[in-house]
C-alpha cells in the first residue's frame, strides 16, 4: 500500500454567512498529493463555540491525516 501521512492542526473559520467551519492546517508540509485546502463542514446551527469545543478535542486527540490510494478492507467492530 503506497500512501501518505501529515500532521495536520485544527482551526475554526468562519463562511462568508458567519457560520462555522473547521480547516486543517499543515503543521508542515502537508499531503503534496492533496491540492487546496481541507475543511470539514458542520451541521447547519453549531455555535462558534461549539465548533471551539470541537477544535481542541480533534487537536487533542488526531495525530496526523493519512492518505492512501488503495482500498483498506473495513473492520467490523
């Protein structure tokens, strides 16, 4: 399996709306394979804080973002 992993910090931005949204930065390089920013959109309603609270949490608790261009075979915990 040929693949790739980044360390990646969590950080809380805003749309255009003011809603939140929660960007990955590179800690470093990042995934050359990924172009363009990787963002994860929340559900329509989640507070500023919320999405505060949801940031430190991923930051505490993810080490790195990995990608991989094969198939993984899912467990079935």
């Amino acid at each position: 399996m040929s693949g790739e992993s980044a360390e990646f910090l969590f950080v809380v931005r805003l749309h255009e709306d003011g809603a939140p949204w929660v960007a990955l930065q590179p800690k470093h390089k990042g995934l050359p394979t990924l172009k363009g920013e990787i963002g994860l959109d929340l559900y329509r309603g989640t507070s500023l804080e919320e999405a505060k609270q949801l940031v430190r949490f991923l930051n505490s608790n993810i080490k790195a973002l990995s990608y991989s261009n094969c198939k993984r075979e899912s467990s079935s915990d």
